[in-house]
C-alpha cells in the first residue's frame, strides 16, 4: 500500500491508517482480521487522539475479551497481550506473599 504525505489530507489518511495499525496488532489484537467498531472510534477524533484514555481503552477491551472467554463465546482471549503478561508475571510472582511484601501494582 502506497500512501503519499505530500498534502495535509494525506498526513492525515496516514495517521489513521496507522493508529487503526497500532490497536490492531498491539493495544486491542483480535483472533479475527476484521476491524470491530471499538478500533474505528479513536481514528474519527484524531484532533483529541493525545488526551485519549488508552490504559481504559485497553482495558475495556480485555474485559470484553476475558467476558467473551468465560462464556464460551471464544475459544481464545482478545486484548493487549503486553497487559495480560504483566498482570500474569505479577500475580504468579506474588502469589502467596503478604500485602506489605508485594511490591505496587502495575
């Protein structure tokens, strides 16, 4: 795919394009290659895309995910893999310590 950045409307086609790239294969992957609603949202408001909640953004969407799993609607978990392996270190890691002892949550 060949896009050009020579104009403004151009910049911004490119900014989409790779946001949409970004939540796709990082922040929010899915085990289909289809674009959900919950990825075109942030693209449309690209003057506030800065001040978005992305750590809730994510968030929501591994909750989904883990919801979709639990009720045998997905055989696998959708969401920021990179999240779910902190979480799962801390948790495995900490596992079985006091509370004074563990260190802050991530």
């Amino acid at each position: 795919m060949e896009i050009g950045v020579g104009n403004e409307e151009e910049r911004l086609m490119f900014k989409r394009i790779f946001i949409l790239y970004i939540q796709m294969a990082f922040l929010l992957p899915t085990t289909i290659n289809k674009i959900s609603p919950i990825h075109l949202s942030p693209i449309f408001q690209m003057d506030s895309i800065t001040e978005r909640n992305w750590g809730g953004h994510v968030l929501t969407f591994i909750i989904k995910g883990i919801t979709d799993y639990k009720e045998k609607k997905k055989k696998a978990i959708d969401g920021c893999l990179f999240a779910l392996i902190i979480i799962y270190f801390y948790l495995s890691k900490n596992k079985g310590k006091k509370k004074a002892e563990r260190p802050p949550k991530p």
